[in-house]
C-alpha cells in the first residue's frame, strides 16, 4: 500500500548524517540523492517502500504536522534498542524511550524519537521477546 513517504528538512546534510546509521541498521541502502532530496530502500527493488527526507517542493519552510509519525518495522527489540541510541548520538531526541507496549499487543515493542527538524518515528517490532 505504501509507495514512500516523506519528511522535510531544513538541512539536508544534517538529515543524510541522522539518517544514513539509523537506515544501514536496518538494511536500507541510499538509493538517491541530489541537491533537493535523498532516499533510501532497496536498490534491486523499485516496488519496495522507501523513505525520502527533502526540501519541500514548493520553497516554503519544512513543517512538522501534529499527530504525523513515520513507523520502521524491526526484527528485534535488540535493533531497536541500538536504533534508539544511535537517533539521539545523531541529534534526534526521545519521544518514548525503548520498551514493550502490551496496550498495542503482546510483544510490541518500540522506541519514538524525533529526528533534528522534528519529524517523528518510531522503530517498532510486533512480536518481540521478554
């Protein structure tokens, strides 16, 4: 269902330098990259979601929309410990720190971090292990 999605920024060389760690951890290579915009996902996959971080198109400043949230879905609480850390070595801050959620189901685990202009995430794992 989901084709990309994509955050804005005000620098992108700051957002390449938060994002880049965060996406090698889970297998997502840099797929473009100009002056305006880079992605990252699968190379040999051009069907597979992938996540855009740019200026906005239309030259107005980036914005960061209330109750909007990007979710990265992660193999095991252990990657999403590690995710997490590395988020706020890289300027991102804390939104909830890594823990299980049983209110959203037995083994959901998750993380939510805001990156350096804002944007929110979140690295979540559905059937993480005590």
């Amino acid at each position: 269902m989901i084709g990309y999605t994509m955050v804005g920024t005000t620098d992108l060389r700051r957002a390449e330098r938060f994002y880049d760690p965060l996406m090698a951890l889970i297998d997502q290579e840099r797929c473009y990259c100009d002056e305006q915009v880079t992605s990252w996902g699968r190379r040999d996959n051009d069907r597979a979601p992938r996540f855009f971080t740019g200026y906005p198109f239309n030259g107005e400043a980036a914005t960061v929309g209330n109750g909007v949230m990007t979710s990265f879905l992660v193999e095991t609480a252990d990657v999403i410990d590690r995710l997490f850390r590395i988020a706020l070595e890289n300027g991102g801050s804390s939104e909830g720190e890594p823990g299980f959620r049983p209110q959203y189901g037995e083994g959901f685990y998750a993380a939510y971090v805001r990156d350096p202009d804002g944007n929110k995430l979140a690295f979540v794992c559905y059937d993480a292990r005590s």
